[in-house]
C-alpha cells in the first residue's frame, strides 16, 4: 500500500510539476510579446517624426524657382506668418504653388530644412498595425491557456488532495490491521513457546526420571546381590573367605557404577537432559587468551577449542580432533566447516555418530551415548 500511495504521489507531482512549468513558459511567451508590441509602437509613433536639430535655411524669394530634396519642409510667410509644407523636387515660390493665399507679394521669403527621419509609407503603417493586432491576439490567447492552465493546476492539486486523505485513511486502516495481525501473531509465538517449554520440561524430566529410575534398579540390583552373598555366607552354604571375596568384588564394582551414574546425573545440563555442563565456556578462554597475548605478542594465543586433550574422561575429541581432512572447526558456531567454503555448514551427514557441538559424552560405537549407559540413547544435534 505504501509503493501505491508514493506512485500516486509521484504522478501528481509530476503533473503539477508540468503545469508549473507550462504556466512559466506561457508568462516568458508574453513578455516577449509585450517587448515585440513595445517594438512595434515605438516604431510607429517615431515614423513621422522630424528632429530637433534640424535647422532652417533661406531658398529664396517670391517668384524664384527652387530646387529641394525629398522629403524636405518649406516654410514661407504670409500675411506675417508662418506655413509649413512637405515639398520635394523644383517649383516656382507662389501662393499658387505653395498652397496659400493667391494675392501677390505675400510672400517674402522661403525656408526649409530637411527632415532626418523619413516618412513612413501608408503601407508599411497598416502593416506594423497588423502585426501589432496579431500580437494583441496571440497574447490574448496565452492568457486563455494560462488561466486553462491555472485551473488544470488548481484541479490536479484538488484531486491530489483529494486522493491523498483517502490514501492516508487506507494506509491507517490497513497498519491497524497489520498492527493487530502482529499481535495475534505474538499471542501464537507466546502459546507455541509456552508449549514447548512444556514439552521440553516434560522431555527433560522424563528423561530424568528414567535415568534414575536405571540408577535404583542398579542398586537394587547390587543390594539383591549383596544380601543373597551375606545369606549364603551365614548359612555357610559357600565358604565363608570366597563369600568375602565375592562380597567386596560386588561391593567394589556396584559402588563404582552407582557413583558413576550419580556423578553423570551431576553433570547433566538442567536444560537439556542429553547435554553435558563442564562449567567451561570456550568464548571466556578464547577473550583470556586475547588478552594474554596483548601482554605478550611474541607467544601466539592459543585456542582452547583446538586441543586434542580431552579434559575429562569419556570425551572422544574436542575442537579440530573432531573434525575430518578439509574441514577445520568454527569456535562462532561450534561446528565444524569446509576449508574451501567458510560460510557453508557441514552437513550432519559426515559427522553423524561422531562429534556433537554441546560437549556430549560420547561412547567409541557408532552413535552417541551417555556416560556409562547401555540401554539409553542420547541423540547429539550437529
């Protein structure tokens, strides 16, 4: 739900990223419309216009006949003032010629000057209006889009509100469902847990119980045998030193078995029946020897998980005696692994029968067994 919900988001952000963007382009797309317009205006209002700096000069007099540039004003007095015409080419200085009053010597003298800045033809005007209009138009159909876009935005961001509450509600809705879920689940792991605990204290104390049960009926066996030797030295039905003899053989081994099955119940961990706790941790010893070797550098630290000197009696082989050719012990995992591939673990199927990783007692058959034991069997984990 979670890939959904930021998929979503990504796409709205993606469209109001692009509308963003839209909306930018159409303002950049007006202001140069506006610039070309400003353009467009200043060349039309500067057309027709005549300088300052020009100057006026004298051409002649009333009746004369003059010669001017194109695009040249002629001023001339009449009646004591001034009149301004566009002229170009020859003419006569005359009312008639210059547009004015017919009455003779009216005119006393004539200037002109020539203008700098060329007057716009009729055609070139209406075209700069045109352009100016289409402008006009264009930029009022991206103001159309931008408000079309400025509404687009305003939806997707309406939508996107829109679909992110309901995606927020789905979202809380289904944690609240994983959330229980976790908790049904750890309900069923507490119950699951509290079974095999059951299970395995059943286990342990069954195991227990039939281990001492083997304990009594050995020293019930001994004692039978006792009392039936001492009845049969008192009825002197066998010699009195053979019964005596008989006597401290039975005594001797009896006393030696039944102390060695209490001394195996002993050393039985209290969490698992077939295991064995030799109160020796090897992670201890490995830490003792670090350190031992930061004050000594020059002697090597040794492991006491790779030595091949069984501190008790009855143990096969501890730490690499254990292992095969190829493989080398682990002290992480307490097994033993291949040379060749360090983080594979050897299959049970070549050690089987032969090693376990708790430190079992183990017999010198062809499967593991408990300290002195013939009619029990205990099955090592590898």
């Amino acid at each position: 739900m979670n890939y959904i919900y930021f998929y979503m988001q990504y796409i709205n952000m993606s469209n109001i990223n692009n509308s963003e963007q839209e909306e930018i382009r159409i303002l950049k797309n007006i202001e140069q419309l506006q610039n070309l317009e400003k353009e467009l205006y200043k060349e039309l209002g500067s057309g027709n216009s005549t300088p300052s700096e020009a100057t006026w000069t004298k051409i002649g007099q009333e009746g004369e006949f003059v010669n001017v540039g194109p695009n040249t004003t002629v001023r001339y007095g009449i009646a004591g003032n001034f009149i301004e015409s566009v002229k170009s080419g020859s003419f006569v200085i005359s009312n008639a010629t210059m547009g004015g009053d017919p009455a003779p010597n009216s005119i006393k003298f004539a200037e002109a000057k020539t203008n700098t800045a060329i007057a716009m033809p009729a055609g070139n005007v209406d075209s700069i209006v045109n352009k100016i209009n289409q402008l006009s138009q264009v930029r009022m159909s991206l103001y159309k889009s931008l408000n079309y876009t400025y509404r687009s935005l305003q939806k997707n961001v309406n939508t996107s509100r829109s679909e992110l509450v309901e995606l927020l509600t789905v979202v809380g809705i289904v944690e609240e469902e994983l959330n229980n879920a976790k908790i049904q689940l750890n309900q069923l792991y507490r119950i699951k847990d509290n079974k095999m605990r059951m299970v395995e204290i059943n286990t342990y104390y069954g195991k227990q119980y039939r281990f001492q049960s083997g304990l009594m009926k050995l020293s019930i066996m001994v004692g039978v045998i006792l009392l039936v030797l001492a009845i049969l030295r008192k009825k002197s039905l066998i010699p009195e030193s053979i019964a005596n003899i008989l006597l401290g053989i039975v005594f001797a081994v009896g006393g030696f078995l039944i102390i060695r099955r209490i001394l195996d119940i002993m050393w039985r961990d209290n969490m698992n029946f077939d295991a064995y706790d030799w109160g020796f941790d090897p992670d201890a010893q490995k830490k003792a020897d670090e350190e031992a070797h930061k004050d000594n550098p020059e002697e090597p630290p040794t492991d006491a998980t790779t030595t091949t000197t069984p501190p008790f009696n009855g143990i096969d082989c501890i730490g690499n005696a254990c292992c095969t050719e190829g493989m080398k012990y682990d002290a992480s995992v307490r097994k033993c692994i291949k040379v060749s591939a360090p983080e594979t673990f050897v299959s049970g199927q070549l050690t089987k029968h032969c090693f376990n990783n708790k430190g079992t007692k183990t017999s010198s058959e062809n499967y593991p067994a408990p300290y002195g034991s013939a009619d029990m069997i205990n099955f090592a984990s590898v």
